[in-house]
C-alpha cells in the first residue's frame, strides 16, 4: 500500500512540474521581445509610395509584426504554442504556422485513412486520389507533398538555425521568390527570408489607368489604377455616360430613368435607364396567316410567325406524314407505337396514341443491386432486396446497414460528436476516421462592455489578455451621476464616484462639497480578536450610504470686538477672541479698553464672555496748561477738560528782586505789568552803568541811551579825556597822542634795554659759577681720566694655516674609502 502511495505521489509531482515548466515556456521572455515599429516602417516605405497592392502588403507586414512581436503563435493541431527554435511546416495557401511533427502526423493520419478499404460482401473497387489538407484552410495537397525536413521560408535552407537577429524559422538570405506567377512580372523578392507571401512588385512599368486617359510609370503590381477623372464611358443605354471616378472593372449601371415601350409595343412606362427590354403581361392574340388561330405568346418582337397547326405533319408514331392546312388536324394510325423506351432496350407494343408511352411490361429475369436475389419482373420494375448490407462506411466505426446496397456504401450520416482539443465543442462533421479537424471557431475576447474584441482560436482564451477599450464605460452608476464620472471601459469594479454631493445641509443654506457618499464600499473588519484559526472572518466589504461630511464651507465670521473678520468652515463656524485689545473708549472719553477681545452686547451662545469693558482707573492724564506743573484737581480720569488750578505760586519780579505770590490760573494769564515790582532796575547795562528803567522784562537798554561821564584814552594810554558813553560807544569821540606820547615811548624803551643787559649779566655770571663748581667738584675726588688705547688684532695666516683641520679630515677620509675599496 506504501509502495502504491509513492509511486502516485511520485508521478503527481512529475505532472506537476510538467504543468509548470509549460506554463513558464508560455509566459517566457523569450517570446515577448519588444520590436520597433519604425524598422517595417522603413522596410516597406518604398512599397507605401508607389502605390500597389494594399491588401497583399498589408498581409505581409502583419506577418511580419507577428514574427517580430514575440506573440505566441498557436498549432492549431496541439493547440500548443509554436516557440522560436522549434520546427515548423508553412502552408503555401494560407501561410500559417505548424509543428513538423504535428503536420506530419496529421497528413500520415489523413493519408492512412484514405488507403483503408471497407470490408463488405460486395465490393466496388473505384480509383482514389490520396490527398490530405491544411487544417486551417483545406487546401489540398498529395501524399507525395507530406514535409519531411524543416526549411526556412524561402525554403532555401534546411534546418535553419536560430539567431537572435533574424526573425525566427528565417535563413537570413535574399527570399529570391518569383514576385507573380503570370508572365506580366518577372521580377524576384528582394526582402530578406520573411513569413507570408511576397510583397507586391515595386518595379516601375509604363501602364494605364481603368479609363485609359492617362498612362504613366506605375508599379509592376499595379499595372492600372484609378487616375481621379471622371470615367465618361458610354453605358449600356447609350445615351448616358459614366459620371464615376476612374474605376476597375465594368461601369455600373445607369441610374437615369426614361420611356421605355414593352417588346410588343402596348405598353409604354417609366423605367430604369439599364434595362431596355422587358415585356408586358398582354398576350400577343395576333391572327396567325391561317385566319383560325392566335398567336399565344406574351409580349414579343418581330412578327408572330406561321401557325404551328398547318404544314407538313406526321402521325404520334412518326410512320405517317401529311400536309394539313388549318383548321385541320391529324389524328392517329393504326399502327404499332413502336418507340423505344428511355429505360431499356424495349419498344412500345401499344398502338400509335399521343402523350408519353406506357412503361415497359416485358417480363425479364433481374437482380436485385446487391446482385444476390434474382426474379422475374416487369423489365419498367426495380428489383431490391430486403438483405442488410454489413459492409463498413468510411469512417471505419459504423456498419453500412443498407437494404440491398450496391456496394459503394454511402458515408457515415451520423455526427461525430467528439469533444475537440479546445474543451468547448465537439466536432459537428459527419462521422469520420482518424483525429478530428481543429476547431474552426474563433473565440472573442472581449472588454468588460463587449464592444471591443480580438478573436483568437477557441481554446486559447485563458492565456491572451482581454484587449484594452477606449470607449467609455457602459455601466451606470446607481447614485444616477453619469456624466461627472465618465471613463473608458475597465474589468473590476468602476472607480468611485467623483461627482460632487450638492445635498442641502439642515443647519446651512450651504450644499455638501464632497465627492458623492450615496453608494460607498465600505470595509468591515473582525473586531473581536479569534481565539481559534477557524473563527477568523476575512474583511467583508458593503456598499452602504454615508451622511455628509460637515460643512466645509468658509464663511467669514467676525471676533468678538469685531476687530477682524476670518474665514472659518460653516461647521464650526464661532466667534471668538482675536487677541488684540478691545480699544473701545472708555467713559471718560480720554482712555481705551485695554481688555481683550470681549462682547459689547450680552449673548445667550457665548455666556462665559465678558460684555462690558472696565472702568478706567487711572489719573487725569491731559496735558496741563503752559506753565501750569500741577496735576488735575479731580485726580482721576474724567470727561471733558480739567477745572482751573487754583495753587498759589510765589514768583520773582522780572528784576528778580522782589518775590509775587499768585494763583497758578492767574499766573498763566498775567501781564508784564502784573509781574514788575515797580521799582528801578538793578541791572547793569552793556557800557556797565546802571539801568535807570523801572523794573522791566527783557533785557535793558531797549530803548534808552546811556549819557553818563565816561573816561577816554589815547592809543598808548598816556593821555584822557571824558565825554558821554553813548557817543564814545559809537567812536564820535576819540584822544590822539602828542609830543609827550612819543618821549614817554623813548624813555620805557631805554629803561628796556637797560634791563635786558642787566638779565643778561646775570645770566652769564651764573653760567660762570657753575662751571667753576663742576670743575671744583671733578678734580678733587676723582683721578685724571685717561684714555685707553685701542689695540688693532691683524691675522697674518695663509689659506693652509687657517683651515688645516677640514683639509686633514678630508684625506683621511678619502684614504680611508680607497683602502676599503681595496680590500673588498
């Protein structure tokens, strides 16, 4: 039992690997390299310009772009997919792809089959041709055209090798195929070894275009082309012309309508243009040349003829032959019919009558068709016999069954019904031997909204991806927001909804700004935490309605002093402190609130704010009058301005010798009369007499002149005079110097000169003493000063005598390096 466990698991994990290294092989990189576009764009540029053959061109570059994408083709024999280094057979027909191996089994199956032979009594040898066919197109082919080899696709090369450069099954060589296999073109590919057919020749010919107008150096593939001119070939009415563009091909038919009269001439109506002739439904009734009979026919040309009734006649049996005129007829004879049956080699025993003859009632001895059973029969009588016939149809399962069969048994009548490669269908051909043809269906894979496809054989759907769609998503939205959330068609889910609610709020006159929240995906989670593996619960997600959001809305709302305004969302819109001062005047008119931001007005939704502002507590503070430096007498802070000081102020006269005692409102007030003491001044003036003004403001002099005595000396100051002072201080009066000046001059500069030598005597007798006493001093406590003499060194040396040493040391050295030298 262990041994059996093990080979089973062992060749379910050999299946399993298999499984995984084909679907590695699908999904291979090596398959999927990317190309450039713009490489076939400049292959088939030349093939573009000149015109030709789109379709065929077309056909090529497709193959090609298959080739060089490195999408999967798929056998349609294996439903397998073909790789780029396997070995492949090219149908010439159709040009698609197949395995060698698979081909070949497929022909050697179909060819095998043919050769079989049924096996029944009777047998019926017929010549066969042994032909087998393309699966995909049925093109047919003999046995002899079985591939054996794999060849590249100009068939040039045998087992072409895979290089990474050249488009796979490809030798790399000059295709060198004969571009048509008419006698117009003669001309070889020039492309490399390619898939599909050949494009169409570009060689330049002279040809002509469908209308013959215009000729010009074309393409070899496209002999004739359309030049643009309007065609003006004579239609079939010949009347009109063709109005179309040069075209290919016959001209289409008129479209004009006009009077067109019936072959007989009776009738006459509107009808197309490109259909002359037609005929009525009025029987011709034409009175044929023997006056008894009419022409039957309906609606002819020309004249109706002679009647069919008179001329030359014969009996029903032919052995009688006379000329009757109309109105009469000839009748039979007594003759034997003795026509020969259609049937058989008898002849008709009855007596000359008209109509068919009656069928054959010889007795002869016949077999049945199965040539088993022979009778006696009316030779008109088929002979069948009831024996089944037990020979095999040719679909090899089924007996033939047949009631006296000649043989060559009919095919298979039933339905094959077996199950095809793809898995979806079975095969609905009759009855047949051999493998099943591939599923000739083609699948679509399709969008999401099914308006874009691709078809791919049947079978491969799970392995091509679904086509992308540009068109936009069908499906609708249940929140009935359709053109905010327009999107190109996508698998899954359709993307949430990007529309904007717009519900009115209950609170606000505001709408909600938020995407719509009428039909959101929400996801649960398991809140409760599992205590077993079993209990715990995947996230379920359910499409529920969600409230709106709060309003998001800025509106502006304004501080509780109403200092500043700010933009707050509608939800939690609320006055509130700006933190500035409340600045509101304050009773006394004088002072600000110095309180923050507060309410003026008492309100029930902010009852913890304050409303009022505080009272100001602070000393009058107004700017007292010139002169006045007492402070307000109401001390505190009030409206309106301060009442007049009443302090007494003891102030000096204008003089300053006197002291005044006023109230400070009067002193503010008071006159410079109100301050003199009036007395005189005792002040002094700019000559420095005495001011004789009573006491006064200002300084003195203004306007008064002082005529006092004053003295007046001449320059040197040896003689005087008086006169007033305001005339001396003017200079009107002045002392000039006389005789007596100049002596008085002669005399002070004797008298200085007299004493400048006597300061000079005594200068030089000091001088005198003290070098008498530093002399004294020197040479009686110290010894004579001698001087010392300079002894000058002189270095009588030579070169050698000085520098002995270095030269000694050197030689040493040098001896010493040589003796080393020796010895070593």
């Amino acid at each position: 039992m262990a041994r059996r466990y093990r080979d089973a698991a062992a060749k379910l994990q050999e299946n399993v690997h298999k499984h995984l290294k084909e679907m590695k092989d699908l999904s291979s990189s090596e398959d999927e390299e990317p190309y450039e576009p713009s490489v076939l764009e400049g292959v088939f540029q030349s093939y573009w310009r000149g015109g030709g053959d789109k379709q065929m061109l077309n056909r090529t570059k497709n193959l090609l772009e298959e080739a060089l994408s490195g999408r999967s083709v798929t056998c349609l024999i294996c439903i397998g997919s073909i790789k780029r280094v396997d070995a492949i057979w090219t149908c010439d027909h159709c040009f698609s792809y197949f395995h060698l191996l698979c081909i070949q089994k497929w022909a050697n199956d179909c060819t095998s089959l043919r050769l079989e032979e049924p096996q029944a009594p009777i047998a019926v040898c017929k010549p066969k041709k042994i032909e087998w066919c393309c699966p995909k197109c049925r093109n047919s082919y003999t046995k002899e055209e079985i591939p054996r080899k794999y060849r590249c696709f100009c068939g040039k090369t045998d087992d072409p090798p895979y290089h990474p450069w050249l488009v796979p099954h490809t030798c790399g060589e000059v295709c060198g195929r004969r571009l048509s296999q008419g006698d117009n073109c003669k001309h070889k590919c020039l492309l490399l070894c390619h898939p599909g057919p050949c494009p169409p020749c570009p060689q330049t010919v002279n040809g002509i275009c469908y209308c013959g107008k215009e000729q010009k150096k074309v393409r070899c593939s496209t002999a004739k082309w359309p030049c643009g001119q309007p065609c003006k070939k004579k239609l079939l009415c010949k009347s009109h012309s063709c109005k179309n563009l040069c075209h290919e091909g016959d001209c289409p038919p008129c479209t004009y309508t006009s009077l067109q009269c019936c072959l007989c001439g009776s009738e006459t109506i509107k009808r197309p243009c490109n259909d002359v002739e037609w005929r009525c439904t009025k029987v011709c009734g034409k009175a044929y040349s023997c006056g008894y009979h009419k022409c039957q026919e309906v609606c002819h040309a020309g004249s109706c003829g002679p009647c069919p009734n008179s001329g030359l006649k014969s009996c029903p049996c032919g052995a009688n032959q006379q000329y009757i005129e109309c109105p009469d007829t000839i009748e039979t004879c007594l003759g034997t019919c003795g026509k020969k049956h259609d049937d058989c080699e008898h002849v008709c025993p009855e007596k000359c009558h008209k109509g068919q003859c009656p069928p054959c009632r010889v007795q002869i001895e016949k077999k049945c068709v199965c040539s088993t059973h022979t009778r006696s029969l009316p030779c008109s009588k088929e002979f069948r016999c009831e024996t089944k016939c037990r020979g095999i149809r040719p679909c090899g399962k089924h007996y033939c069954a047949r009631k006296c069969c000649n043989g060559s048994c009919p095919p298979c009548e039933k339905v094959c019904d077996k199950p095809l490669q793809c898995g979806r269908h079975k095969c609905t051909t009759i009855c047949h031997g051999g493998p099943c043809y591939p599923c000739t269906r083609e699948t679509k894979i399709t969008c999401k909204c099914k308006e874009t496809y691709i078809t791919v054989p049947c079978g491969r759907e799970k392995h091509i991806k679904p086509p992308k769609c540009h068109l936009p998503c069908k499906f609708k939205y249940k929140c009935g927001h359709i053109d905010e959330n327009k999107h190109t068609c996508h698998f899954g889910t359709c993307p949430s909804c990007k529309a904007i609610c717009k519900k009115s709020y209950s609170k606000c006159d505001h709408t909600c700004e938020a995407l719509c929240h009428e039909y959101v995906s929400v996801v649960f989670k398991q809140v409760e935490k599992p205590v077993m593996p079993w209990e715990v619960q995947p996230p379920k997600a359910k499409v529920v309605a969600l409230d709106c959001p709060p309003c998001k809305t800025p509106v502006p709302v304004v501080c509780f002093g109403e200092h500043d305004t700010e933009m707050q969302p509608c939800h939690s819109a609320a006055r509130r402190c700006c933190g500035r001062e409340c600045g509101k005047d304050l009773a006394c008119g004088n002072h600000k609130c110095s309180l923050l931001c507060h309410l003026y007005l008492s309100d029930p939704n902010y009852p913890n704010v304050a409303y009022t502002c505080r009272p100001c507590n602070r000393e009058c503070m107004k700017p007292r009058p010139e002169k006045c430096l007492h402070k307000c007498p109401k001390r505190e802070c009030h409206p309106g301005s301060c009442p007049p000081c009443e302090v007494l102020e003891r102030v000096k006269c204008h003089c300053g010798l006197t002291e005044l005692y006023l109230a400070c409102r009067e002193l503010i007030t008071a006159s410079d009369e109100q301050l003199s003491c009036k007395q005189q001044c005792p002040k002094s003036l700019d000559c420095g007499h005495k001011c004789k003004s009573i006491c006064h403001k200002g300084p003195c002099g203004v306007n008064q002149m002082c005529t006092k005595k004053t003295k007046v000396y001449c320059p040197c100051g040896n003689l005087k005079k008086e006169a007033p002072c305001n005339l001396v201080r003017k200079s009107e009066i002045s002392v000039a110097c006389d005789d007596t000046c100049v002596a008085k001059k002669l005399a002070v500069l004797a008298e200085k000169e007299k004493e400048e030598k006597r300061l000079k005597e005594l200068e030089e007798e000091r001088n005198r003493r003290e070098l008498a006493e530093y002399e004294w001093k020197m040479s009686g406590k110290k010894k004579k000063y001698k001087e010392k003499k300079v002894v000058v060194n002189e270095d009588n040396r030579n070169f050698v005598q000085k520098y002995w040493v270095p030269i000694l040391s050197i030689v040493v050295l040098i001896m010493s390096g040589c003796v080393y030298l020796f010895i070593s």
